[in-house]
C-alpha cells in the first residue's frame, strides 16, 4: 500500500522561498502517472497547486503557475514542490498526494497527512 | 476554470438522518467528479469517484449521482463516525477545483 509523507520547513519567511519533499513508500513512484500538491489554508477550503508525471512533466494551477515548481527525482522515489515569492497568504497546510493510477482516475488518493507551513518573520 | 458550489455550507443533523449534499459546476464535467470526507486534522478521504462509484472500504450509507452540473452526495443513515467536512472534486479540466466544503455537524 503506497504512503505519502510531506517534509520541509514549517516556518518560512515573507519573499522567501517554501520547499516541501514528498517521500512515496511502499512502492515505485512510477507506480502512478501523476503526483500533485494541494493546500488548505487555516479554517479554508482545498486549493490544487499543480501536479508532476513521473517521467517529469507537469501542470500547474494557472493562479499560481509564475510562483510554482514541481519536479520529480525518482532516483529517490520522491518529488518536490518549490513556491517562490511567498506572503502570509501562502500559510497553509500543504499536502501531497497521487492522482492517477490509471487514465481517467484523476481524483485524489492516497493523501500524505499534510504539513503546516507559516509564512512570518 | 470550472467553478464548483456545494450546498449547503453547514448541515445541521442527527444519528439516524439522510443527508444529502449538493454539488454544482459551472460547465458540463460529465461524471468527472470526487467526493471527500475530511476530519478535522486530517486529510481529505476519498469516498466516491466518477460521480457514483464508491472507493472500495467505504461503507455502502454513501452514494453519488449526478452527471452534467449537477451532483448529489447521500448518506442514508447518518452515523456518528459521519460528522465532517465534505469537499466535491471535478477532474474533467484543468485547473482541478474542489468546492468550497459542507460541514455536517450534530444538530
């Protein structure tokens, strides 16, 4: 059974930059054809980041597309998520996730269990 | 981007209740849609995909339908374990959005 586990700083400063790592167990990253990043800001709703295939490409939510890069190191069996020019708008729970397993199966599972990143000084 | 509305905001319920929750996109996503139960702490857990196929594990009180706009999720008979926040999902075009949550809390 694939696990997902997020990691990274938890405290990032204004302007700076937030990087998270996505560690995948339990089997090869090649094992699905997407992997995405999806945040929850405080008390909000769900907001998909973007998403890398494991042969590297990606898509990226156009909202934060010019912030945003996600890549892949299956050397690893991890992949990354890399959001530039941060503000306090950016504080958020940051989880990783696979989403597709095959064509169509586009919807989210399993999840990481998610790490809170603050943005302050 | 395709716009998702779920309705209503807050449900307020008993054990024992059917509960349905609605689920609206602003353009025709076929049956490309998710829904999800998230406790608080936790992350999303899927239940349905494809509009009514329900994720293996999930207990047969769930169901979805809809196709198009518009889309239901139901619990049969509210359970104790049931009270959360559900978010529907469309992955029929980028970017992939989810709507704005239902919290389904003890009345």
């Amino acid at each position: 059974q694939v696990q997902l586990q997020e990691s990274g700083p938890g405290l990032v400063k204004p302007s700076g930059t937030l990087s998270l790592t996505c560690a995948v167990s339990g089997g090869s990253i090649s094992i699905s054809n997407w992997w995405s990043w999806v945040r929850q800001p405080p008390g909000k709703g769900l907001e998909w980041i973007g998403e890398v295939h494991h042969s590297g490409g990606t898509n990226y939510n156009p909202s934060l597309k010019s912030r945003v890069t996600i890549s892949v190191d299956k050397s690893k069996n991890q992949f990354s998520l890399k959001l530039n020019s941060v503000t306090a708008a950016d504080t958020a729970v940051y989880y990783c996730a696979s989403n597709g397993w095959f064509g169509s199966s586009r919807w989210f599972d399993p999840w990481g269990q998610g790490t809170l990143v603050t943005v302050s000084s | 981007d395709t716009q998702m509305t779920q309705s209503p905001s807050i449900l307020s319920a008993s054990v024992g209740d059917r509960v349905t929750i609605t689920c609206r996109a602003s353009q025709s996503i076929s049956t490309w849609l998710a829904w999800y139960q998230q406790k608080p702490g936790k992350a999303p857990k899927v239940l349905i995909y494809k509009a009514s196929d329900l994720e293996s594990g999930v207990p047969s009180r769930f169901s979805g339908s809809g196709s198009g706009t518009e889309f239901t999720l139901t619990i049969s008979s509210l359970q104790p374990d049931d009270f959360a926040t559900y978010y529907c999902q469309q992955y029929n075009n980028y970017p992939w959005t989810f709507g704005q949550g239902t919290k389904v809390d003890f009345k």
